[in-house]
C-alpha cells in the first residue's frame, strides 16, 4: 500500500484550511470597513443603475485626477484638430463608480474642447441598448425636432452625417454596457 495518496490528500486538506481563512480574515476586513455585499445578476443591472447621465457638471465638486483630466483634454484637442483625418474613438472603460462620466463630463464642458468643436452631442445610452433611440437623441440634440418623421435607421443615419458633414463634431455616448465593464465613449470627427 502506498503512501502517496495519504500524502496527497493532506496537502489538499492544508489548501483548503488555508483557503477558508484567507477568506474568514477577508471577511471580517469587509466588516471592519463596512463593506457591503453586492451582488448583482446581469439581467438586474438595469435596475440597479442611477439616473441617466447628462453633460452638465459642477466643476467645483471634481477633485484630482487632473493627470487623467488634462490627458483627456488633450487628446479631445489633438484628435479633433484638422490634421487629423477621419473619426477617432476614445473609450474610458472600468468599473462603475470610479468616476469615467464625471471625467468625460469635465472634458465636454472645457472651454477649450468647446471652442475646438462645431457640434457637440451628449447621448446617454444605457440598457436595453436601442440604435433607433440613440440616433434620434443625436438627431434632436444637433437639430430638435428633425428627427420626428424618420422611421428608417438607414434615413436615422443619413441625417446624422448631413448635420455633421463638414464639422468638428464631438460626440460622447455615456454608460454602454460591456459585460461587467461600463463604457464612456468619446467620438470625435
């Protein structure tokens, strides 16, 4: 008979031991600092979300990041400026709650990237995901009320790029969904 197994089954026996009080001390470190337990399932996200996002935002209450605000800015600036030719996305990606809509919000309403754009367009995009929607929100903020007898995607579409052919435009499509990551895009042509 062999040793082997006994062995074996003892080291897994110590991972385990190991493992449960990794976890006992992770808990009470979430009870110390009064975490909460918040699990939420992919199909009550939408529930579990704020107001939907606007552009508008009270500069007095953002504090630091200025590294990522200023790098922002400046690329808002350099990517919508007329050497550069075709369309360019900037997507801020992460978690929520670690501040992606305050940052494009402060970027969007930077004098500088206000002079620099002809148009500008805040759209809040948000679950379920309608194309139709989002198009109509862009149609209404360049042009209100053009957008109310487009039924077509395809004529949804084509207006948008009469009312932004020839512009500096600056779109900015706040809280996509991807997976387990919120998305802030930042479009610029």
């Amino acid at each position: 008979f062999s040793c082997k197994p006994l062995v074996l089954r003892r080291d897994i026996a110590l991972k385990i031991k190991e493992i449960n009080e990794t976890l006992d001390d992770i808990a009470k470190q979430k009870d110390m600092f009064g975490f909460a337990v918040n699990v939420i399932k992919s199909n009550e996200r939408a529930d579990q979300r704020g107001p939907a996002s606007i552009s508008s935002i009270d500069e007095s209450e953002i504090f630091g990041r200025e590294k990522e605000k200023n790098e922002l800015v400046d690329r808002l600036l350099c990517e919508g400026s007329k050497e550069q030719k075709g369309p360019s996305i900037i997507s801020l990606v992460g978690m929520g709650g670690i501040g992606k809509t305050t940052l494009a919000q402060f970027a969007y309403n930077n004098g500088d990237v206000e002079r620099n754009f002809e148009k500008r367009t805040w759209v809040c995009v948000s679950e379920p995901f309608d194309e139709f929607r989002i198009a109509r929100a862009i149609i209404e903020s360049l042009k209100p009320g053009s957008a109310k007898d487009l039924v077509e995607f395809q004529s949804l579409m084509q207006h948008i790029q009469e009312c932004v052919a020839g512009k500096k435009f600056l779109l900015v499509l706040d809280d996509v969904w991807n997976e387990d990551y919120y998305n802030c895009l930042l479009y610029t042509s």
